[in-house]
C-alpha cells in the first residue's frame, strides 16, 4: 500500500524562514485561536489520508506537559531521501514551507491542508516537536527544535506491519505569548465535526491534563458517526421539533467533485442553519456551494409548488429565505483543486461548483420530494406561511428600515448619540434601564462613544415572528440606533453606525439574561455581525475594595480572594463594596474601569462552533421546556450565570 506514496510525490516550493517572524501570517493570530489552528493542521493531515482511503483512527491526545500528539493509521509520512533536497521526504515536510503530497504529485486526490504548509508551520512554532512513522515493518523517529532537526532519522525494526504517523508538538511560549494552555471544548467542538464529516473515520480524544482531572482517570471521548452528515443534522435539531421525522440526503460525484447535502426542516424555528465545508473546513464566509444549495432549494421548491397548484399562476415565486425558514442543512463538498482566500479558508471561490451543486441537487430532491408529496407539502405550507407572515410585517418593516436619502428616520429619542460620523471610530454601549444609562451618558467620551438604553428585557427572538418582532418599540430602537438591515437581507456593514458594539448589563443573573436576549437577537436576525466581530461583551467590576487611600476593582470572587490573600497583611483594615449594578456606580467609576479604552477589558463574542451556537440558543431560548431544564440539571452546578459566555 505504501509504494504509491513516496518522496518523488512531495513537491518543494520554497523555504521556512518567514514563519516564525510573521506567525499571524500562517495561522491566523498568535492567541487561542492560533495556538488550537495548530492542532487542526497536524488533525487535518491525518483526515487527508482518510480522504485518501488509507486511514480509519486518529488519536488526539492532550498530555500532561502541555504537549499534544496526534497519530494515526494511514500509510505514514514518507521517510527515503527527496531527490530535491537531499533530506528526507519527512525531513523535507517538517522543515519545508509548501512541501507535500498535496500539489498534484499523485499522494492526494482530495485535501483540506492544500497549501501544504500545515506541519512546516507547526514545526516552526512549536518549542519541541517528535515524530514517528511506521512504515516497511520499522518505526522511524526524528525530534525537532523549533523547526530545526537535532537529531538525525533514527530506523528500528517494527515486528507488526503497522503503517501511520505520531506528531508529538510543544507550542512555542516565546511564539504564544499569552497562553499555550489547550481549551478542550474547543478542540473536541472540531473533532466532533471532523467525525460527522468523514464517515466512518474514529477520532478518539483523551485529555491526561492530571490538574484539569477531579481523578487519576484520563478523559476519554470517541467521535465516529456511519451516518456522517445526516448524524450532524439530528445532533444539531435534537432540541427542537422536525416537520418531517427523515433527514433529507442527497450524494453524488461530477467532474471529481464530491457533493453531500443533509437537510431536515423544524416546525419550531423561524431562521435557518445552513453550514458550508469544503474539504473538511467550515467556509463561515460562505463561497460557490452555498450559492448552489441556496439557488437550487429556491428553484426545485417553487417549481414543485407550481406543479401541486399551491402557487397560483398570477402569484409571485417564494424568495429563498421563506423556502429556507426553519431549515437546519449541512453541505460538504470535496474538492480536487480548491480555491480559497487565504490559509484561513473562509470562502470557496471555484466558480464551477455553484453548478455542480445546482445539478446535482437539483435531481436529487426534485426526486425526492416527488416521491414524499406529504414531506413537499409541510415544506411548502410552512414557506408559504412564512411569506403571508412577511407581508404582514413589510408595514412594521419599512419604518424600522434605513432611510434613503430622500427620507430621513429619527434615530430613538433615547440615544445619546457620539459627535464622530466615522462607524469605524464609534462604538455604542447597550445599557438596561435609566439609572445605568444616566451613569454611561455621564462618564462616557461623547467624541466617540454612543449610550442606548433599553427598558426591561427585550424580546426573545428565539420564539417570535417576524411581525412581532417589528412592532417591538425596543426592538426598533436597537435596529434603528445601530442601521440595521432587514433580517434575512445580505448583511451591509457599510450601513453599520457603530463598529463597535458593547453589550454592557449589569453582573448579576438578570443582567446575564438581558446579554442572552440581545446576543440571540444578534445571533438570529444578523449572525454576520457576530461573525464579523462587530459585537462585544463590556466587563464591568463586581468589587471595589478600599484600604487606607488605595483602592481596587475586582472583577471576579477569584480575583477578590487572591488580592485580599496575597496583597493585604494579615490584620489589614479594609472595606468590600459589592456592586448589585451599574448604575450604583458613579460615573467617574464606570468610565475608568468599563469604558475606557486605555484600562476596561471588553470580550469580543466569538462563535467557533456554529451548530453548537445554534443548539444551545434553541435549548436555553427556545419554546420547549424538558430540554432546558435537562441542560440546567446537567450544567446548573456549573455554571455561573453572571459569566454565561457564548
């Protein structure tokens, strides 16, 4: 099996000097996001060989020194001499930038890594990195520094005939600065979805981190799913209530690209979630086989609801986001050559899959739901109901809608607006009630910052229509304050008033539910602006802790605990004030720890993990009750409400 794949198919484009220099360059950043890249480029590879045919398990290991392992049972990297480099092919991949079987050599039909710098980066960034091959009944071993080998490839004799590959990596602390600590919700949230996208691959995840462990026994979790994709989108609809039991399936191969959809729609729900991938990575920017799924769902169900008469001839076709309310659909498309922007890989850009997937899909389903006239009908009737319920709320629409300028829209009466005109300078706190908006008026820097305040709890969007939504005075406020499209409508970050905005509640429970309504508002009627990073979380302090004439914020119980252990005398004289909200502050007070740009501490929301986002908005926000209240038994202990974090 071996023999195909060996040095002559690893290509050589250039050198690895840039890496460590410019980190941000290759993987992103050099914070959390880019310490976890580093695992999924080392994973990745192992999907690859799995893709190829040749791997069924990859282990994932989390060990106690801070170090991660990966190995699994593909061929194994190749180990004789490059007849490029001199070095060997395994050499050749760990110390070379665009060094791999992924450039048309012939070691992969199909790839996620298709830049090939996947391991050379890793190897660059990482304090210390060991591999091993198995290969030709011997196991090969090489360790690295840096980037730099400092030992030679050391072969032993192997009695079983295993074939794979162990990359054993220590991030870098000189290159990740801040933390090189692995969340392991993170890491399984991607391994989950590797499993769900690659069926029949195992993917077995062990953390030995003995200080994170309540016992000496390791945590163990496997992700394997036969029914791939489909599995995807039962896990992701397990909390709400599906119009039709089967999940729709659609698989086909043209001109080498390979086409899988799942969909399922839900009574329950009045948005839709639909995640893109091509070759395992999650496009959040969405490209051409999204444009495909969205054109051809459009199309087939407005020809079928023609043909069953449940469009009348003088009637206009349903557009795509009444077709799609309430879908939750997963698309993955595997592609020979593909084009994306950038090593991040957010948007698939080749032109010729938009119509592979139209085509594809197209027979499929109108196949299906030809056969199914009652699953077409649910589908139809609930699109249909959606439509009337959009004309209803075209009224409410238009006068929450940004005016042209031929028409101007008075901005709510409550805003106390910042004189700059520049979004990209502005930023705009959303406060509850008037006592904490008279305090953030006061304190704020009128140049370039904004107060909204909001009455009570606002709407839950989560259980609400569209028409409700829009009669909604607070609701209209927050859309009008902030120049917000149309839910539904392409996001237009150019019609954004603020590029910053600071959800700043109070640090306590209700405050920790009013961030929860506004985030499931944003995360509904314009995920984009999450996904663009246009929305934060403001820390205000939980303490102020005065001794003699010093004084200090806290910010956590944690943080009160240690400073008053380790920073007062044992007899010290102090004063703990607790703060039950914002506006108990005084203005001064709240500018310098929460508003300031020069010492606040904002969170900008992040969503990693889309279908768990969307499943644990339809769980806490949502209409049914026994789900939430399993996940409040489960985590309730856990949790502490007032640092609910998305």
């Amino acid at each position: 099996m071996t023999s195909s794949y060996s040095a002559e198919q690893i290509q050589v484009l250039e050198g690895l000097e840039p890496v460590r220099k410019r980190p941000g360059m290759y993987i992103g950043s050099t914070g959390p996001r880019g310490l976890h890249h580093l695992v999924y480029e080392v994973v990745d590879n192992s999907i690859d060989e799995a893709l190829a045919g040749y791997c069924t398990h990859v282990e994932v290991d989390l060990n106690a020194d801070g170090s991660v392992t990966v190995t699994d049972d593909g061929r194994g990297i190749p180990t004789d001499i490059h007849p490029q480099t001199g070095k060997s092919a395994l050499e050749t991949v760990l110390t070379v930038l665009h060094a791999g079987g992924k450039f048309g050599g012939g070691g992969y039909k199909v790839s996620g890594g298709l830049h090939g710098v996947g391991i050379s980066v890793v190897n660059a960034l990482s304090e210390w990195v060991e591999v091993k091959v198995w290969r030709d009944k011997k196991v090969y071993a090489q360790r690295y520094e840096r980037g730099v080998p400092v030992t030679e490839l050391t072969a032993k004799p192997y009695k079983e005939n295993r074939t794979g590959t162990s990359v054993n990596f220590k991030p870098d602390p000189q290159i990740f600065t801040t933390d090189t600590e692995f969340d392991y919700i993170t890491l399984a949230s991607r391994l989950r979805e590797l499993a769900y996208l690659n069926a029949g691959v195992k993917i077995t995840f062990t953390d030995y981190r003995l200080q994170l462990l309540k016992s000496d026994q390791p945590k163990v979790e496997t992700y394997e799913y036969k029914g791939g994709i489909r599995e995807y989108i039962a896990y992701m609809n397990a909390d709400k209530q599906p119009l039709h039991e089967e999940i729709i399936y659609v698989q086909g191969e043209r001109n080498n690209v390979q086409v899988e959809v799942s969909l399922q729609w839900c009574t329950d729900a009045y948005t839709d979630n639909v995640l893109g991938f091509a070759n395992n990575i999650r496009t959040v920017d969405g490209g051409t086989h999204l444009e495909g799924l969205k054109a051809v769902l459009t199309r087939t169900l407005n020809a079928i609801a023609r043909k069953r008469n449940k469009i009348k001839e003088n009637e206009p076709n349903l557009s795509g986001e009444h077709v799609r309310e309430g879908l939750t659909g997963v698309i993955s498309v595997k592609v020979p050559d593909p084009e994306f922007e950038g090593q991040t890989k957010t948007k698939l850009g080749n032109t010729e899959v938009r119509g592979i997937v139209d085509s594809l899909v197209g027979e499929s389903l109108t196949e299906y739901l030809e056969f199914r006239p009652s699953i077409a009908d649910a589908i139809l009737d609930k699109a249909i109901q959606a439509f009337k319920a959009a004309e209803a709320a075209r009224h409410a629409r238009e006068l929450v809608r940004r005016k042209s300028v031929l028409e101007s829209s008075p901005l709510p009466g409550k805003l106390a607006d910042c004189s700059t005109r520049d979004p990209r300078e502005s930023e705009i706190f959303l406060v509850e009630g008037d006592s904490a908006g008279g305090s953030a008026k006061q304190g704020r820097d009128r140049r370039f910052q904004a107060i909204l305040p909001l009455r009570g709890k606002i709407l839950n969007i989560e259980k609400t229509d569209d028409a409700k939504i829009y009669k909604n005075n607070e609701i209209q406020s927050l859309i009008t304050a902030l120049g917000l499209g149309v839910k539904g409508e392409e996001f237009d970050a150019s019609q954004l008033r603020y590029h910053r905005i600071v959800i700043m509640t109070d640090a306590d429970v209700d405050g920790a539910h009013i961030r929860t309504l506004l985030l499931t508002f944003f995360y509904r009627y314009q995920r984009a602006l999450i996904e663009q990073g246009y929305v934060y979380i403001a820390c205000p302090p939980l303490y102020k802790i005065e001794r003699g004439r010093s004084h200090y914020y806290c910010y956590s119980d944690r943080e009160k605990d240690n400073l008053i252990r380790h920073e007062f005398p044992e007899n010290a004289n102090y004063t703990i004030q607790r703060f039950k909200g914002l506006g108990e502050m005084m203005p001064e007070q709240l500018w310098t720890t929460t508003m300031n740009p020069e010492s606040r501490t904002l969170k900008q929301v992040e969503i990693e993990d889309a279908a768990e986002a969307d499943r644990i908005f339809t769980i806490l926000m949502g209409d049914r009750v026994a789900p939430r209240r399993e996940f409040i038994e489960t985590y309730g202990s856990k949790l502490d409400l007032t640092e609910l974090d998305i």
